[in-house]
C-alpha cells in the first residue's frame, strides 16, 4: 500500500537524485529504467551486509527496484551455472562471483564483456573514474583471456568489476600480546614460534584461527601459506609443484596451525574460522580483510577494539592473497542495461565510500585515502600496503580450479591436517589425478599454452 | 496379470476357479458373454493406464537420460549438444577412482550402522511404550517428532549441539569437567557423530511402524500364551517379535534404502570431511556433478548407486520370500 509518506519520500528521494546528479543538462541515464526490477544473487558476506544497507539508496536515487536473491557463497556457484546457461533468459540480471569461476563463466561465454558497455554514451557514467579502481583487484577478478588465462597483458578482456575484494593480512590480539609481551610476526619463522608459544601462555586459547575443512576451504588456507613460502600449485608448462619441499613445508605448516588453533579447526570454514577468532578464542588470525569491519563491531565481536592489522608474513617473498568478489552480467540477464548501471553506482566513489563506512571492502584506492575513512579506520594504511602485495597468480584461475581444490588437493590436504597422511605421502600422491584433470583440459596438447 | 485375476476374483463366488464358472449374477445373459468379459477383464487395465502412463514417463525418462548421459562428457553450463560420446570411459574411471570405493565404503558402513541400531531401538522403544501407562500418547508424540523435522533443519541442529566451541555437547562435557571431544573435526569420530544424527532422525520411523504392528498382533494368539503361562519377557521373545518379523524386515528395507540416498544431514554437518571421512555416495555424486561439473561422470555413479540399491533390495526381497515359503511349509507340516 502506497501512503502520502510514501510518496512524499519518493517525492523527496526523486529532487535528491536530481540534486545529486552533477550534470542537470545530460540526461539522466537511470531514468529509462525507472520502475524496473532487477534481480541480483549476492553472497552472504561481511562486504554484501554492509551493501545491503547502502542498496536502498540506489533505489531512492533511481526508482530502478532491486530484488535480493542471497545464498551461502560457495552454493552460489551451480546456481548461478543453472540460471545463466537457461537458453531463453535466466533470472539474474547481476550476479557476484567469486574470483575463480571468471575463467569458467567468461570461457563458458555465460558473463557480458564489459568493455564495449564501457563505451557506451549514455549508460556509462562520465564521472567513474576507472583507473581509480584498485589496478591488482581488477587484474585478478575482472581479466579474462591474457597470460595464461587469467593474467593482464595481451588479450585479456574485461568480465567483471572488484567488488568485495579482498588480500588476506595478518589480525592480532593486541591485549594478549601486550599482556606477554610478544611480537607481532613479520616473517614466517617469528610466526611458527608464536604457534606453540601462544596456547603455552594463555590456556585455552588457540594461536591462529584457519579454515580447515575438507575441500576447497582448506585448500584457501593452504594457499595462503604455499605461495609466501615460495612455491605456486602449478609451474608455467602447468606441471604440478605443490608437492616440493616448499610445498610440503607449507602443508606441515598448516598441520602445525590447525593443531595448535582453537578446537575443530579441521572442520572450519570460513564462517566457523572469522567466528573463533571474534568470539576470542584465537589469538590470531591470517584471512581475509573482509573481516575487519566485523571485528571491531561489539554486536558480532568480543574483541572489537582489542584487534591490531599488519600485513601478510613474509616468508622467500611477499605475496598475500588476492580474491575475494566481483560482479558480472550474465549473458542472458533481462535488464543488462540497467544492471549496468546498477554496477557502476555499486563501485561508484560515493557507494564504495558509503559500503566502507558501512564496514564493506573498498574497491577504490580514493576510498583508502579518505581522511574521514582513514581516521575511523586506522587499519586502512596497513591495508592499502598489503594490496601492493596482492599475488595475482596466486591460485590458478582456471576452468578446472573448482574441482581441483575442491575434490583432489583439499581431499589431500584434509587428510593432512587430520594427520591421517603424512604431508609428502599425500601431496605425491594426488599428482597422477592432478595431471589427469589437467591433461583432460587439454594444457599439455600444444606446448603447455593454453 | 495378477490386477485382473482380483478383479475377477470378486465376482465368483468362493471356490470357483478363475475363467472356468460362469459368476452368478450374470446367468442368462449368455450372448453377450464374450464381449461383458473381455471389458471386465479390460477394465483394471483402462483404469490403471493414465498413473502408470505417468509413471512410466516420469520414472523411465530421467532414467533413460541419466543412462545416456553416463556415456557423455557434458560439463555444466555448456549446451548439451556439444557433449561428446565417451562410451564407457565414465564407467572406467569410476571403477579406477580411489574416493569412489571410498565413498562406497562409506556409504556401506553407514547404512549399515544406521539401519542396525534404528531396528533395535525403535524395536524396543515399541514393545516398551505398547502398553497402557500414563501419558503414553504423549511420550509417543514426542518420539516421533524428530522424523517431522526437515533434514537441513536437522543437520544445523546437529552441527550446533557438535560444534566444538559454542556447541551444546562441548558445554555439557566441560561441565563435567571432561576434555572436549573432536565430534566432526576427527576423521574416526565424524562418522559417527552423523551415524547418530541419523539414529536420532529416523529410529523414530522403525519405531511407529513396530507400534503399529504390535498393535494389530492378533489378540489371540497372546491370550494363548498367558494361558499357557508365558511370562512378559516370553511372550515378547517368542510371540510378539516373531509376529512383527514381516513388518520390521519392510522398514528396515526401507531405511536401508534411504540411507544409501541420505544427503542433506551430512552435507550440513561435515560436507564430507574431514578428508573422505563422511563422504556418502550420494554427497560423492553431488560433488562430482556440481564441484567438479563432470556431469557424465555423476551420471554413471548414479547408475552405480541404482544398481547396488537395486541388487540390495533383490537381495532381501529373495531372503523374504525363501522365509516365507520355510514358513508355510512348516506351518504345513505341523
């Protein structure tokens, strides 16, 4: 039912969006598209809560309606194969994605490519400033077809804008190590020391907080070590390395982690590992910089303010994670231009300052050197150097990746830190399906290219 | 064959065999005879045809695509008409692939487990509550409500009361001053940390059906037996189990089968893990198809899981029938 508030408040919102749009004399590219429903699938995330709260604004600002279809991330993905593979129209019109299905869906001819949209006079916003958009974040959630497949450089084409993105970086109990006196690592070895130390000094208490389940969430943990400690999944010709001694390093490294963390670190995954460590129970944690707004907020933390940031251990080399969320237009989305718009106002200067004060992930480095943003978020220096280390190549983000990580190297690595395989025994022994899977995908026919 | 032979049946009176008598109310109509008993004999299967028309469809189409998708390589989200013919090399690979018979054996050793204790305790949960005590109709509500619960539903609850922080059982053993317990994190635990989220879903199940069947257990036989001096714990052992045999051995066929189908619970509790601990065929084949898109693949473990479920069911329709038959001529013989 529409009441004269209601229409008051349009009414109020309609002269806003006016007032907001710098350029009275262009025309207003949303107003075509008022009173369109676009339907978007979003995760549940910390990031997409705190769009949640800024989503109204757009529909204030615009009249363009959005429906929120919101599913745990890692189900997301069949879903979304499902709708946009429907040959008459699915229902998405946006969809976000985490970064290694862009091979798939773009390689799959599933998402939009989003440059000649960029092109566009009238639908693309003159204001937007894409080089303001963080250049590693864009690199490893939007290319698609460069070096290797997933690299910058010549080919790659754009599928997607970051939004949600995210580095790993190191979080701390400032109180526990004030109160022992301890150093926050800055290499691998102070960090290993910490392990056993800390569960020594506070009884009860886990040192680090890691995902461990089965699958593709050990897998994530696991990466997150390998690549610091020097060693990649796979060389250039796509040969499995996982498996050298810096491999099998960083997979007894984890063991060590997920044995002397809180309990039932084995079956954590991501909910279960950010929630250990904000309910107190680890000391440390080495994930996703998508936690951070949570963990100072007293409703959902009982560490908030008790929390220090630093960057990614350094192990032979600096390289932390790079991942985390984009959003595409599927290729059979009703509204595409609409929700091209909606993509644009989404990693706008003004949203992606509103989503961060909201506690989201920036996707711009202006919204990183926000004064505002930066006196209420000390955090946000430390970040903004961990993104220079965001590790493109960090993963393979290829076809195959999905089922590598998910059935093949983290049944593995389960096995490891259960302790049911030594570390060794069980990385050697996935390589012959490793190299199936791969052969399978045709990496090895012409030259190890693909 | 045997729908038209009730049919008939019906109409004769006791004794006559089937298509030799003439039924009674028809005499004198004689002429008309050939014609009145073939629609007779055609009407059962007039009305029968539109259901098994239907099931026929709805049952041997996606039985007939998952076969012939299991000689393809289609992976999700690519049209199907770019599949390519494999022929059996889904097959092959299944009978080479280690977490196959992993999850096989997994499967087996939990349908097992589960059906086995399911039996008993819902066997003697019956004979307990099959009497007339206070409140029983209530304590009967109460048993059976797990069953009613939606199995996402219960596979949260479970993971909660398991969750080895925050969870319920991790309270209770620090309460009591024990080390807490890796109920889903450990490899050797996890199974049955979900082996008794089952018990507790479907004993339930065995036990309304037990009840029901101790219920109509005829009045005379018991009455005999107290006669005759039987005490509780005879009567239980020699009179009521023997007589519940045929029920009990259908609900276990029952749970048997649907343990080899079970999914949800585990993919909430433990998706499997740690390592394959809990992979059950079923979260194998979903993983195959979804994580690893490999659809012609899950197609072909399917058919695997049909077979087995297929071979088990013979099996025990084989075992019943052969008791039946010892049965009877025993009965004859005395």
């Amino acid at each position: 039912m529409i009441t004269r508030r209601d229409g008051l408040k349009g009414m109020t919102a309609a002269a806003l969006s006016t007032a907001l749009w710098p350029s009275a004399s262009r025309a207003n590219p949303y107003t075509r598209f008022k009173g369109t429903t676009l339907v978007v699938n979003f995760p549940a995330h910390p990031h997409y809560d705190a769009v949640k709260k800024v989503l109204p604004q757009f529909t204030a600002e615009t009249g363009i309606k959005v429906e929120l279809d919101e599913l745990q991330y890692m189900r997301m993905h069949d879903k979304q194969l499902l709708e946009m593979s429907k040959p008459g129209g699915g229902d998405y019109d946006l969809i976000a994605y985490v970064v290694f299905w862009k091979s798939e869906y773009a390689n799959k001819g599933l998402i939009e490519e989003l440059g000649p949209l960029f092109q566009k006079e009238g639908l693309a916003l003159p204001d937007y400033d894409f080089s303001d958009l963080i250049p590693g974040y864009v690199e490893n959630i939007g290319l698609v077809g460069g070096p290797k497949g997933y690299l910058a450089g010549p080919g790659a084409k754009l599928y997607g804008v970051p939004f949600g993105a995210e580095t790993s970086v190191l979080g701390y109990r400032k109180d526990i190590f004030e109160k022992h006196g301890l150093k926050v690592p800055e290499n691998y070895s102070e960090l290993e020391t910490l392990l056993t130390k800390i569960p020594e000094l506070e009884k009860g208490m886990g040192a680090l907080s890691s995902r461990g389940q089965t699958g593709a969430m050990v897998t994530h943990a696991y990466a997150l070590h390998l690549n610091p400690l020097g060693s990649r999944f796979f060389d250039s010709n796509w040969q499995p390395t996982f498996n050298n001694p810096r491999g099998v390093q960083a997979a007894t490294l984890l063991k060590k982690i997920i044995d002397t963390g809180p309990e039932g670190g084995a079956s954590f995954g991501f909910d279960d590992m950010k929630n250990a460590f904000l309910q107190g129970r680890s000391a440390m944690f080495l994930d996703s910089i998508a936690v951070a707004g949570e963990a100072d907020d007293p409703a959902k933390s009982k560490i908030a303010g008790k929390v220090g940031w630093a960057v990614h251990p350094y192990g032979v080399r600096r390289s932390s994670q790079s991942g985390g969320f984009g959003i595409a237009i599927p290729k059979n989305a009703a509204n595409k231009e609409a929700a091209f718009l909606l993509m644009q106002w989404l990693t706008s200067k003004k949203a992606d300052q509103a989503i961060a004060a909201a506690g989201g992930s920036p996707s711009r480095m202006s919204t990183y050197r926000d004064a505002d943003l930066q006196a209420r978020y000390p955090q946000y220096k430390v970040f903004a150097e961990a993104l220079l280390y965001a590790d493109p190549d960090w993963r393979p983000i290829i076809n195959e990746w999905n089922e590598l990580a998910g059935s093949v190297i983290g049944v593995a690595l389960g096995d490891i830190v259960t302790g049911q395989k030594s570390p060794q025994a069980a990385l050697d022994d996935i390589v012959p399906r490793v190299k199936a899977i791969m052969e399978r995908g045709g990496y090895y026919a012409s030259n190890g290219s693909r | 064959m045997q729908l038209s032979d009730g049919f008939e049946g019906k109409l004769m009176p006791a004794g006559a065999t089937a298509g030799a008598a003439v039924p009674t109310p028809l005499r004198g109509t004689a002429k008309y005879l050939p014609l009145r008993k073939a629609l007779n004999r055609a009407a059962p299967y007039v009305f029968i045809a539109p259901a098994a028309i239907i099931t026929t469809l709805a049952l041997a189409y996606p039985m007939l695509q998952s076969v012939w998708l299991s000689f393809r390589d289609w992976s999700l989200g690519t049209p199907l008409g770019q599949s390519r013919f494999v022929g059996l090399a889904n097959y092959e690979w299944l009978l080479h692939d280690p977490n196959f018979w992993a999850s096989a054996a997994v499967t087996l050793t939990f349908a097992f487990a589960v059906v086995v204790v399911e039996v008993l305790l819902g066997v003697m949960l019956a004979i307990l509550l099959d009497r007339e005590l206070r409140f029983v109709s209530l304590f009967r509500t109460i048993f059976i409500l797990p069953m009613m619960v939606a199995p996402i539903v219960v596979g949260l609850v479970w993971r909660y009361m398991y969750n080895e922080q925050f969870g319920t059982f991790a309270h209770l053993l620090k309460a009591l001053g024990f080390a807490p317990v890796p109920w889903l994190s450990s490899p050797k635990l996890a199974l049955i940390s979900v082996i008794i989220a089952d018990v507790w879903q479907w004993t339930p199940f065995i036990f309304i059906l037990s009840l029901a069947a101790l219920q109509s257990l005829p009045a005379s036989a018991l009455e005999a037996a107290r006669i005759d001096g039987a005490t509780h714990w005879q009567m239980v052992w020699h009179i009521k189990v023997p007589l519940m045999m045929p029920v009990i051995a259908v609900a276990a066929l029952l749970r048997l089968i649907d343990a080899f189908k079970v999914l949800e619970v585990i993919y909430i509790l433990t998706e499997g893990g740690p390592g394959l601990s809990t992979e059950i065929m079923s979260l194998h084949i979903y993983k195959t198809a979804f994580v690893s898109q490999q659809l012609g693949q899950a197609a072909a473990l399917s058919n695997m899981l049909l077979l087995i479920v297929l071979a088990l069911t013979v099996i025990f329709a084989a075992l019943t029938a052969v008791r039946q038959r010892r049965e009877k001529l025993a009965a004859a013989r005395r």
